[in-house]
C-alpha cells in the first residue's frame, strides 16, 4: 500500500490541481516583481545625490551665468544736453543702446518703443523705470540722472529665468 500512496503523491506533484498551479504562477510573479523592485531601489538611490564633479559642474555654471547677466546689465551713460528734455534725451539714448543690443544679437528685434517715466521726487539724484519693446517682449530698464552732471546712467534689468531663482543685482550707478 505504501507504494501506491508514493506514486499518487509523485503523480499530484508532476501534475498538480489547476488551483495550485494559478497559486504557483502568482507566487513566482509577486517574488519576481519583488526582486525588480528592490533592484530599482538600490540602484536609484546612489544616482538621485549629485556627485561632486555634477556640483562642482552646476557651480560654475551659475558663476559663468551671473557673468553674463552682469555684463548685460552693465551700466550706460550719456550727457544731457542742454535745452533737450530730461524724458525725451532718456528715451534716446535707451533706444540707441536697445537698437545696438539688437544689431549684436543680444535682443531679439525688431525694435517698436521705448518708454521712460519719473520715480519719486526731483532731487539731485532722479530715478527713471523705462521698458523698451522689441519683438512684442518688454525688456525693463533702471536709470539715473545725476543733475549736478547733467549725466543719464543706465542699467538694462535681467529678471531671473525661473520664479524664486536668485536675482543677480544691477549696479548700485542705476540706483538712486
């Protein structure tokens, strides 16, 4: 009798029940799916941190960046001449500079306004906010009159590329 139970459990083992098999099949895809997972996750982790030479790389390009927004808010001059208004000489010379930022492929033309208007009160410092407009995008600008001089500095105003990105300050000359 023996012998006939072993060969009925070897039989059910080699040819097991249709539900055991369905347990089977699930079991053998939750333990694979399992493992691809715990593969993902340790080979995800050491990737997700920056290594040096990537932060070391973001640096410099931040440093090489304000540079540039440096160089392209750099501050303008020009004399007021006599006899010409304070708003109109102003609105000149921004358009001179936005025309020649143009030309040089720094702004994108072509060139449509320049708008200047007074900020605070006439002291011997003046304070101007001045948008130029090229291309349908306005490019704002700071500038300054000095009276005892009789001399506009100006400054083109980058914003930062992203919200909440640091603003790289423009010069304390474009400032009252």
């Amino acid at each position: 009798m023996r012998n006939s139970s072993l060969g009925r459990l070897i039989l059910a083992t080699r040819h097991p029940p249709l539900w055991a098999r369905w347990l089977l099949t699930i079991f053998a895809f939750a333990v694979a799916t399992l493992a691809v997972v715990v593969f993902v996750h340790d080979h995800s982790e050491g990737t997700s941190a920056p290594t040096k030479s990537e932060r070391e790389a973001e640096v410099e390009a931040n440093r090489e960046g304000n540079v540039v927004i440096e160089e392209d808010q750099a501050p303008h001059t020009a004399r007021l001449d006599a006899g010409v208004a304070t708003l109109t000489a102003l609105e000149r010379s921004i358009s001179g500079d936005a025309r020649g930022r143009i030309q040089a492929g720094n702004l994108t033309g072509p060139f449509q306004s320049v708008h200047c208007e007074a900020k605070g009160a006439a002291n011997a410092s003046r304070a101007f906010r001045c948008t130029v407009h090229a291309a349908g995008v306005a490019y704002p600008y700071l500038a300054v009159l000095d009276e005892h001089t009789r001399q506009f500095t100006w400054c083109k105003v980058d914003p930062p590329p992203v919200s909440g990105a640091p603003e790289v300050p423009v010069s304390p000359r474009c400032r009252p």
